[in-house]
C-alpha cells in the first residue's frame, strides 16, 4: 500500500509544528511589495504587516507557478506515493488551478481539492486529511472525511475598513457592499465561494455585537474546533478567544493570518473559524 502525503499552500494557517508532526507540505504563495519579491513561508510574524505599512503601494499577490507544483508533486511522489493537494478557495486566487495543471505535467498520482476556505478553516480539512494518511486511511476514506469537514465548516471574517479590497480588485466578488464606505466595520461570511456581508457599522461594537449573536447560536450546536486569526494587534483576537473557549474542548488556536490574506483584508481584520461535530 502506497503512502499518501498531504500538500497544501501557505494560506493555510497552520501551526510549525503541526505541519512537521504531520509531515504537510507547502507550497508558498508570493508576494511583491515595492518591487521586491517575497516567499509567504519566508515571512516571519510581524513582518509583512510591516511592509504593508511602509509600502507605497497595495502588495501583489502571486499564487504558485504551475511548474514550481508539478516538481514538487514529482519529488513527493517519486517513492511511489500518492498526493492529496487541499488548496485555496478558486474565488480567491487560481492556484487551485496551478496546481491542477501542475499535476497533469507531473504524470503522478494526485488529487487535487479545492477547499472552498482559506486560513485555518482550510487547516481542517488539511490537518484531518494528514492524521488519517498518518494513520494509514486510503485516498478514499481521507477524501471522504475532508469533504465532510468542508460540510461542516464555517468562516467568518471582520474588516476594519474595505481600502485593501477596493485596491486589490475584490471588492467585486463581496456581495452588498458599496465600494465609497471605505471606513465602515464588515463581518463577512465566506460561503460557496463567495464573501456575503451579514454585519455592518461604524463603530468597535460591530464587531462585539456580532460576537455576542455568534455564541448564541454556537451554544445551541455541537462545536469540535475553533480557530482565531488575525492581522495586525491580536488583542481583539485574544479577547474572542475568552469568551468562545468556554464552548469547545479543544484549545482555541490563534494565530496570525498570512501575507496573502492581509494584503487583502488589511490591517485590523479577523477571522473566526468552526468546524462542527
């Protein structure tokens, strides 16, 4: 019986350790800020937020050069092994189909999974598809359990103000929103692949007021995880952590969000992500 490996992309935010425990591997996205260049798995915490600031103008984002997939789905694979690929939301970048036409060129087995999240609401599915390849599961039951958790799976994020997504283009694939309220406070939530506002305001207590509807609803359900993430101050993270871990057992991982997201939420943004029983 072949072995399967789990590759992913650096949207995912995953802990380090994690992904050595799981032996996960990803592949980076890029971003160009004032004509330098940057790895997403080179950015230590802090440090693209920082360049943002400084920057003279919005970051570009880059998904992953179909060749830089097919070489490493061919080096994963060159012991016989089989390759599970979780990646990305297709309406937030193409690198799904990247790394689609990257597994044609590589002439080995992988499948290709669009997760329909981003952030730590990818990581688990990611993370339920590495335990089950470490514990020997086939390709069949793994694919089975991720599209479960997909099902099962919710992602939420706050934005202090829409300037990065007017800049960056995304502005058009968020439902509702009128693109001249640069400053107002949104919560989105990112459902078939598609950001639908359902909170808006001008003020912090947006955020709170949402937060408050949010833990009624989750103490009426069955929550496995929880997942906080973050760009720039992660004190209104930390402060979400607090009152939401009374409601699930396993510990509420914050954590900081990638360049690729914060270049289009811009600083002060959030997420909350859950996965149900």
């Amino acid at each position: 019986m072949s072995t399967i490996k789990i590759v992913t992309d650096s949207s995912t935010t995953i802990e380090p350790a994690l992904v050595e425990e799981l032996g996960i591997t990803i592949v980076p996205l890029s971003v160009m800020v004032d004509g330098v260049v940057y790895s997403d798995n080179d950015l230590e915490e802090g440090q693209f937020l920082q360049l943002m600031r400084d920057s003279k103008h919005l970051p570009k984002t880059s998904q992953p050069p179909v060749g830089v997939f097919a070489e490493t789905f061919a080096k994963l694979a060159a012991d016989g092994s089989q390759i599970i690929s979780i990646l990305l939301s297709h309406a937030l970048s193409g690198t799904v189909e990247a790394a689609r036409q990257g597994a044609a060129l590589s002439g080995v087995d992988v499948t290709v999974i669009d997760s329909g999240f981003t952030d730590q609401a990818a990581k688990f599915q990611v993370v339920t598809a590495a335990r089950l390849a470490k514990a020997g599961a086939s390709k069949e039951e793994i694919l089975a359990a991720v599209e479960e958790v997909r099902q099962k799976t919710e992602l939420y994020i706050g934005i202090s103000t829409l300037e990065n997504l007017v800049k960056g283009g995304r502005i058009g694939r968020v439902t509702g929103l009128i693109s001249s309220l640069l400053n107002i406070r949104v919560v989105m939530e990112l459902q078939n692949h598609q950001l639908n506002p359902i909170t808006k305001g001008r003020g912090a207590k947006t955020f709170k007021k949402w937060l408050d509807e949010l833990i009624k609803i989750l103490e009426t359900k069955k929550v496995a995880e929880i997942g906080i993430s973050y760009a720039g101050e992660p004190d209104f993270a930390q402060e979400m952590k607090a009152v939401l871990q009374p409601l699930v057992a396993m510990d509420i991982s914050v954590l900081e969000t990638g360049s690729i997201i914060q270049t289009h939420t811009g600083e002060d943004a959030w997420a909350v992500l859950v996965r149900y029983e």
